[in-house]
C-alpha cells in the first residue's frame, strides 16, 4: 500500500491502494480498492475541506465503476469540524452509487462511550442518505 502525506492527497487518482497519513488537523484514511476497504480515522480539521476531501471523493467516484462486490466504510473520528461533515456527507452521497449498483456497502461509525456529540453526527449522517449505518460504541 502506498503511504503518501496529507498534502500529496492530490496525486491519488488511479491508484487502487493509498494510506494517507494522519496528522493533527487531518485524518488518518485508508483507500484499498483490492479490498473493499475505506477508512477515515483521527481528527479533520483542514484549513481547506473542499481541497483536502475532493480528491477522496474523485478517487470513490472511479472506486464506483469497478467496486468489488462487498465495500466496508469505517468512520473512526475523535473530531470533525463542521465543513469537514459537510464533506463526509458527500463522500457518503457517493459511495450510495455503489449501494445503488445492487453491491453491498457497510458503514461503520465508531464513537467513544459518552461521545454524544459523534453519535450523534453519525446519525444525522445516516438520515440523510439510503445506507444503514452500523454504530460501534468503545471504551
């Protein structure tokens, strides 16, 4: 899988396996087309939202028109700023043209135990779009 900075985000298209490090203002994110795996973890908070987030969403965009038959979305944030919602929102949007595509897509949305505040997010999330989530409370 190939590791790339936060600020190198802009060169993932057409690649099937990029980690995107973490750092304190973005999340950590897997993209692994090879395994139906998308994952966003940490903290967002990048000066830019629209900048940081729309090349995930064009990479999920090309991930829609040959995506294996199972994707698993794994939403493991601390903190999101709101633009930062706003764009998690979009990217969910997109990834329901797989769900769309008669395909299976599981959304995970994990929340730390007495974190109303992302349960709650989670489910506003989820209101909006035709993909159940499924929400994993931890210590």
């Amino acid at each position: 899988m190939e590791k790339i900075k936060p600020k190198e985000i802009e060169s993932i298209q057409g690649k099937n396996e990029i980690e995107v490090e973490g750092s304190e203002r973005t999340p950590h994110i897997i993209l692994d087309k090879s395994n139906g795996l998308i994952k966003f973890s940490g903290y967002s908070l990048p000066e830019d939202s629209k900048s940081f987030y729309y090349p995930i969403r064009d990479w999920i965009k090309e991930y829609i028109e040959d995506a294996p038959e199972n994707t698993e979305v794994i939403f493991d944030m601390e903190y999101f700023n709101s633009s930062s919602s706003k764009m998690l929102l979009e990217i969910i949007e997109t990834l329901s043209k797989v769900y769309m595509k008669e395909k299976k897509v599981s959304v995970k949305w994990y929340y730390q135990d007495g974190d109303e505040d992302t349960f709650e997010s989670g489910k506003h999330l989820e209101d909006l779009v035709d993909i159940k989530f499924e929400f994993v409370c931890y210590l």
